[in-house]
C-alpha cells in the first residue's frame, strides 16, 4: 500500500481491537493465543504488531520454516530463551498449521517452554478448519475469532469494561465507507469502488480455488463456485438446501457439505432458529448471510446481512473477551411472524433485532416476540436513521432505534 497516499496512511494507523484484545490476553492468560478469520482481515499485521520485541516465525519463510522443523528445543534455542528477561517474549507463528506435525510442536514447546514465552498461533483461514479435526492441544490455547471493522471497532478500538458500551459517533465518511466498500482493511482504507470490485473478485477467487482445494477433496469446483455466488446474492435468506440441489443438480448431502465448508472458510455464516420459550415454533432450517456484506446487491437484503456482521462480531467478541456465552439466533412462528436476530447471554434472550433499510415503522413481532422470550430489549434498527447520542439499552420497551446508534455499542 502506498504510504504516500495521506488519507491510506491515516486509515492504515487505526489500531483495531484485537490488539487490545491480545493484549489483555497475555497479561492474565499463559495459554497460547489462536487467532483466526477469514483470508485479509488483518491477522498477520496484528499479531506482528504484538510482536514487536519478539519474534515473528512464518512458515512461508523457508529460513522460519528451517527453524520450527528443527523442533520445540531448536527454537527455544534460536529465541535465547535460556536467557533471562524481564518478562515472557512474545513469539508469533504464522501459517504453521502447513507443517506436518504442527500440532505436537506446539503441544511440545508449550509445555516445555511456555513459562518463558507469549505465543501467538494465526494463519489463513485454514488454520480454522485444520484445528476443528481433533484437539489434542486442548487447555493449552484460547481462540480468539477476528472480523473486520465495525462501528464499534472504529469508534472505540479497545476492550470494553461491559457489554455493551455507551454510543460513540462514528464520522460520516467511515460510515458510508462501511456501507459502500466493507470493513476488509483494504478496501475500507481504499474507498474505490473499482478497486473494490476487483478485490472482491479476486478474494472469492482465492477461496474457492485455493482455500477450497487445499482443505478439501472437493473436486466439481465450477460448481461449488457457483453456490458461493448464489449464496452471497441471497444473503440474509432462509437456507433450503433441497433448493439449490435441484438448481445445482447436485445431491441435498452435497450442498449441506458444500455449505459446511463455505461457512468454515468464512464466505459467510449460519444463524439458527432459538427453538425455546416460543409456541408454535414453524421453521427450522437456519438463514445464510455473507461475510462481506458489500458483497450483496440488493439493498434490502445488504442491510439486513450488514446488522448481522455487526452482531456475530460482538457475540464472538464478547465470547472471547471472557463476558459470558453468547449466541446469535432468529425466531419465526407458524403464523409467519418472524423477528430477524435473538441475541442470548448465558442461556437466555437479552435482545431482539429487526433489521431494515429505511422502515420507522414498527415493527409488531417485536413486542410478541419479546413477551414470548421475555428478552430485556427489542430493537428495531433502522440502517438509513441519522445517529442519535442515547444509550439503547436504557429502553425496556420495543422501539426504532439508528444502526449508527446501536452499532457503536456493539463490538
């Protein structure tokens, strides 16, 4: 990227969130920090920033990838950890989960050395799916799941005290830029929209090609493209996957493995019906939205897909900062009355979401909903609203609230 352009350089300097999150991290936890999320989200910038003072070791790097073969001892050694220092070193490995045995490296150098060092694990988006085959590293590492920028990231890059946070208004050009462009570092920094067209492009090149091949034994690629395209034009809809086998001419067993895979390498997401304390629960299949929600055409449905970005980010976040568990879920009944996202904290409903463009007016499955569930709050969040400086969550009662607003409260 070209420092010389000032507007670049300035976006370029933001500190994201995750540098506040990892350091916390170090300074109350031992374990190791896994760091994934989707292919340029920013991983590798991030964690080298946190390794500033240590070392960086990228598998990628023939001279690195020399050094970590030689085993757990052979790094100790190369890192000076026989000398001592005034606090743990920290020691990023990028892209190591490429190694054969990488999985008993680290179980090996963290037990044996991890009293000296902070070590940090990230990588592409494969890192995600080489650690859900078996773990044996069980107890020795806390997941930490990056996105891109957000409102809440944007104005308020640090960890919070709670969730949520008071509003903080974000500057009118970020905004248009998240809308226009997604939160992506580059594109978001850029603000071209050729530039994010191509990038766009490529990326989904890169996923289905490359990440796809390399994970899987997916062999009818053409095909597999295809459904990563459709499934990003109807963003924010209910997944029937009998429908797109029929349109694919694939087998439903197919698209679900397809789908699994997609979601693994972070095209987009699932979110799932909340099955408890709602009568006459009808649908059951979960909704699909895009990861990038600039990807999305359709206004309607980039509004919606855009507020559920927002809020996987803040369940994941808050779940991985350690304030409780979270889960993002919709709900629908069979007399089609349907609220877009249930947030729940700890094994209950605390907020209700309905997402739309430009539409102030009530919506009424709110307030049936949040008798059903007896969430605290119900909000329907308006993306086109003009921010307003007012806490969200003082309000118990069902009300319209701006994206601008509730965003910043959010992670």
């Amino acid at each position: 990227m070209d420092s010389s352009d000032p507007l670049e350089a300035a976006a370029t300097e933001r500190p994201r969130l995750y540098q506040a999150l990892l350091a916390d991290h170090f300074e109350r936890h031992r374990q190791m920090a896994f760091v994934v999320g989707p292919r340029q989200v920013g991983k590798t910038t991030t964690c080298q920033a946190l390794a500033a003072g240590g070392r960086y070791l990228n598998w990628d790097d023939p001279v690195a990838a020399r050094i970590v073969a030689g085993g757990a001892d052979a790094v100790a050694r190369e890192l000076g950890l026989e000398q001592l220092r005034a606090a743990p070193l920290p020691v990023v490995f990028d892209e190591i989960h490429k190694h054969r045995r990488c999985k008993a490296f680290l179980k090996g150098f963290f037990d044996r050395h991890g009293a000296q060092v902070r070590t940090l694990v990230t990588g592409s988006s494969r890192l995600d799916a080489w650690r859900r085959g078996g773990d044996s590293l069980m107890g020795r590492y806390f997941l930490y799941r990056m996105h891109p920028f957000t409102v809440g990231e944007l104005v308020a890059p640090r960890l919070p005290e709670a969730a949520p946070r008071p509003p903080i208004a974000l500057a009118d050009a970020d905004w248009q830029a998240l809308w226009e462009h997604g939160g992506y570092p580059e594109p978001f920094v850029r603000r071209a929209t050729r530039f994010s067209n191509r990038w766009r492009e490529l990326r989904m090149q890169q996923l289905v090609r490359e990440e796809v091949r390399d994970v899987t034994a997916i062999q009818d690629v053409s095909v597999l493209d295809l459904l990563a395209r459709l499934l990003v034009e109807r963003s924010a809809e209910a997944l029937v996957y009998s429908s797109f086998a029929k349109e694919l001419r694939v087998t439903v067993d197919t698209v679900r493995r397809w789908v699994a895979t997609l979601a693994s390498l972070h095209l987009g997401f699932l979110v799932r019906p909340w099955p408890k304390n709602v009568t006459k629960s009808l649908r059951k299949e979960p909704k699909w939205y895009a990861a990038d929600w600039s990807a999305v055409g359709d206004p309607g449905r980039r509004a919606e897909t855009f507020v559920a970005c927002h809020l996987l980010k803040s369940v994941e976040g808050w779940q991985d900062a350690g304030f409780g568990r979270f889960e993002l879920r919709y709900l629908r009944d069979k007399e089609k009355r349907e609220v877009d996202f249930l947030v729940v904290r700890d094994g209950k409903p605390w907020f209700l979401v309905e997402a739309k463009l430009s539409d102030t007016a009530l919506s009424r499955p709110l307030a049936h909903f949040q008798r059903q569930t007896k969430a605290d709050h119900a909000f329907q969040v308006v993306v086109e609203a003009d921010y307003v400086a007012a806490d969200c969550f003082a309000r118990r009662d069902p009300c319209v609230v701006p994206a601008r607003t509730l965003f910043a409260q959010l992670l």
